[in-house]
DNA sequence: TAGGTTTGTTTGTATATACAAATATTTAGA
DNA sequence: TCTAAATATTTGTATATACAAACAAACCTA
C-alpha cells in the first residue's frame, strides 16, 4: 500500500516515519557494496574528512547522541576502519589505512545512493525537497 | 546543532532520519498522557474504528511489517487495550471498554500534537509538507 | 588547594523496527 | 484425495537509536 492511500497519510509523524524508513532502506542497500550501514558510512566519511574528530563533534554533526557514537564507534574500531586515542577526557578518532583504501568506494555508494533517489524524484524535486526538509527539522528545534 | 548546519544537510537519508526522529521525540511526548508509544496509539485508532482488524490490513495502513504488527499489538494485549480472537488462519484485533473508555483521550493527544508541529511551522505549511511528504514517499515505492 | 560543578565518554538497558524462519491453515492441482 | 503452493501470523534474532546513570577528567571557586 501506498503512503498516500493511509488512513493516517495527513499526519506528520506517519509520513515522516514511512519515509524514512523508505528512504533507509534505499540507502542500506546503496551502502551493501561496502558492508557499512548508512550511519556508519557517514560516520567513517566524518572521520576521513576530519581526522582526530572527537565523538562530540561526531554527534553534533550527524545529530546523534553520545551513546550512539560510542557504539557506532565500537562497530567501526572492530572492523579495523578506526582508531580511538584517548588522553584525558578527550578522544580521538582517527581513519586507518584500511578505511582510506576503501574511501573511495564509500563515495561511489554516496553516489549511486543519490542517483537512485533523485532519478525517482527528478534532480531538482530532490534538490528542493532535502532543502525543505532541513528547513522544517530546524523550525522543530527545541 | 541545526540540521541545516550539518555536512551531511544535502542528503536525502540524513535530512529524512534526522527530521523522523525529531518528530517522533515531539510524537512522544504528546501521547505520554495515554501512556502509549505514537505506533501503538495509531494502531489502536485503527482498531477502535475498525473492530475485528487483520494484522495483515494494520500492517498496509500503518505501513509496518507483519511482525512488527504482531509485536504492537502483543504490547496493546498486555495492557487491557486490545483482544485478538483466532480463526483458522487469521486473527481478529479488537478493542476492549477500557480502549473505548481511553479513546478520547487519544483524540487529544493526536490534537495536541497536531497543535505542535503546526504551531511550529505554520498551519498551511504542514499541510503542504504532509502533502509533500506522502507524494515523495509514493515515488520512491518500489 | 580541596570540593563541587561541568564536560566528555562509555555502559546498562529499553524501544522500535525488520528479516528470516517457523508454524499453521487454506486453496489449488494432479 | 493427497500433495504442493499460497496465505496469515508468530517467533527468534538483529539493528539502530536513545535515556539514564556511571565514570573520569578538567575547571572553578571559596
């Protein structure tokens, strides 16, 4: 059944909610290639990008809390893609060698992820509507 | 820190995951008087309007998998709100007088709610977005 | 400089959801 | 009629995320 045929399609939480499982679910697949959740893509991407990054600054931008960037973390520490130094109350999370090898390939899933949503909605209608989206998720900030 | 501040604020997953989540924290907090999670208050409304509901039917108009259904429901069972019946094969949910008895106050909470997010961004403009919302997510059906 | 507060991170636990497989029933085909 | 396929539901297990509390370090402030 569609999302528009639901008896709830005119409520906010239900439409965002089916959604993003939709759009989830596109997404894990677009990431299989690399075995890499989509959290944990954007996770790895920060890192690469940012290396030494501390797990504050990862929840900030991924808008996550602490305690799921600690486990995303651990996941990504166990697969040999990341490394914690600690000193103090401060860590660091640093990109291994194995994790730059693979960078690549993590664009290339970031890519086919974006093709396949913006060829069902067309370039511009995705365009606008991640716009919107981050618009409205601001106006709902507490 | 805002979604639109993000590095990750052009993608589609992002923007769809971190504005669910957002809306289900507002969702949450608005059927705590019930005492009942938004998928279980929606499920229930299902019910009460349509006594002697299938799981399978739940699961296309709340767009849930089956065994999520049969979770939800095992939790509304437990707490005096549903009863299911079995027939051969299949399963009929209704509501109990304590469920008709709470119904009201469910209406409420789905008005406060309401009352939130549209307060929040403007009552013509959620309009226009739920509307968005189920259009996008009617696209990208498989 | 000692003690309380703030900050950064992790751990224990809980929730929602899904997938895959198991189970049970009905239907259809030979 | 017996078996194979389809249908409806449930169960076992896994994932992502969050909350609350624990812990540890750094910083104030009296």
């Amino acid at each position: 059944m569609k999302t528009g045929d639901s008896k709830f399609c005119q409520c906010l939480y239900f439409t965002t909610a089916a959604l993003a499982r939709k759009v989830e679910k596109l997404a894990i697949e677009s990431w299989n290639p690399v075995g890499l959740s989509p959290s944990h893509a954007y996770l790895l991407i920060t890192v690469l990008e940012e290396p030494g990054v501390q797990p504050t600054h990862l929840g900030e931008h991924l808008q996550l809390k602490p305690s799921t960037i600690t486990r995303l973390i651990q996941k990504l520490e166990e697969k040999k893609l990341v490394v914690r130094t600690t000193e103090g109350r401060i860590t660091n999370v640093y990109p291994t060698p194995r994790a730059k090898e693979l960078q690549p390939k993590i664009m290339d899933c970031m890519k086919h992820f974006y093709e396949q949503y913006s060829g069902a909605l067309g370039k511009e209608e995705s365009v606008k509507l991640v716009q919107s989206l981050t618009k409205v998720a601001d106006k709902l900030e507490g």
